[in-house]
C-alpha cells in the first residue's frame, strides 16, 4: 500500500529557533498534501493543504508566515515552523493523495508525525 | 461548513463483547464519504472502515461495522469480539466530495478502554 514517510518522529528546539519537518511520499505522487496539528488528547486540526507546485492554503486562524510550507515536488513536503514558541509544541501530522489515489473512497495515507517541543 | 460530532469522550468495554461509538455529522451536501480512523499511543493514524454516502448498504471490515443512518446523519462504529489491541483513540471523519481533494474533517474522539 502506499507509504508516508515523516521526518523527524520528535525534535526538541529552544523558542526563537526554527524547525523544518519533512513529509515524503515514497510510492506514489502526492499531488495534495495536508498538514495537521494534533494538541494532546484532542482531535487533528487541519493547518495547511498543499499542491506541488503552488502556495499553501490555510485554513482560518494559521499563521502562514509561523508554519511556511513548500510543496516542490510530487513527493516531498516541508513544515517549517518559524522561530519557534513554546506554546508552538504539539504533534504534527501530515496525510497525502495522489494522482494515482484520486478517488475519495481512496483513503488518505498519514505519516507517523512529528512530536515538536519547543523549550 | 461541516461538522463532525462524537459525544463520547471515553468507553470502556469487556474483552469479547461488543461496542459501539457513536458519531454525528452536519453537512449540506449529498454526496460525501465518512471514516473511522484508529489512533493507537503510536500516535500512527490507522484506517478502520469507510462508507461511501450514496451507499445504503452498511460497511463491514471482519470485526467492525457501521450503522450509516443518512437521513439522521449518523455513523456510528460497532466493534465485535473485542481485542485488547482495540484499545485507541477512535476518531470519526468527513469528506466531501471530490472536488474537495480528500480533505478530511475529524471529530473530537473517543478513547475506547477494552479490559480484561
């Protein structure tokens, strides 16, 4: 089936620094990617989804220029939280479709996430 | 704009018997896909079963299966025989139709505790 790679599972930062987190597809193209954010014991909010090749569109209240996204190719995107807060820990998620998974009842593939803390 | 509803925070079930989580959806459109995914403390998020709205027909994976009450807008998730491995997050998930390119919608969760 097809595969998410995340990278990395955690990373600890100190506040002002800045993080990128990597979200592969490894066996199909991902045309759209997604990016969710995860706080502990609660649901998956979606940040961002992204098309290869165009900007980021963010849902409401999600600082494009804290969490910068960049879908370059068909199976790479990037989160770069920008100079990091601590309030900015949480667990990240990313989710791909490709051209090859178009349809819906096709389910979106997750990476394993990212667990961000940020001292 | 959709909404998603799961009124259960945490449940708790027996080894082997059954279960059911209980899921709630708002949307105006006809047609649209619904999910249950399983969130283990792996954090990995796993699919469980889906349901095709224009189907009238209730999925079944082995041991899961769903009541899909359209009209109600209800989807809720039975767990047969169930297994300690059962034991997760269980989040109930909307997607419209296709032009929405797969981008889900997640209720809140239920935690499922499945004890000896």
């Amino acid at each position: 089936g097809a595969v998410v790679s995340q990278h990395p599972s955690r990373v600890i930062c100190k506040s002002g620094t800045s993080v990128k987190i990597e979200c592969r597809s490894l066996d199909f193209q991902a045309t759209t990617m997604f990016w969710y954010r995860q706080f502990p014991k609660q649901s998956l909010m979606l940040m961002a989804t992204s098309n290869e090749g165009s900007k980021a569109t963010y849902e409401q209240g999600v600082e494009k220029d804290k969490f910068l996204i960049n879908h370059a190719s068909l199976t790479l995107s990037t989160l770069t939280v920008t100079s990091a807060h601590p309030e900015d820990s949480s667990f990240y998620i990313c989710s791909a479709t490709g051209t090859d998974l178009l349809r819906v009842n096709s389910p979106l593939h997750f990476g394993n996430g990212t667990r961000l803390t940020v001292t | 704009a959709q909404t998603v509803t799961q009124s259960q925070p945490e449940m708790s079930v027996q080894e082997a018997e059954t279960v059911t989580l209980s899921c709630t959806y708002d949307t105006s459109e006809s047609d649209y896909y619904l999910f249950w995914y399983k969130q283990p403390p792996s954090r990995q998020m796993i699919l469980v079963i889906r349901q095709e709205a224009y189907k009238q027909q209730n999925a079944t994976e082995n041991r899961f299966s769903v009541n899909f009450q359209k009209a109600a807008k209800s989807f809720s998730l039975k767990i047969s025989d169930s297994q300690l491995g059962d034991a997760a997050m269980y989040f109930c998930a909307y997607c419209g139709s296709a032009g929405t390119a797969s981008k889900l919608t997640f209720g809140t969760g239920t935690r499922l505790q499945v004890t000896l």
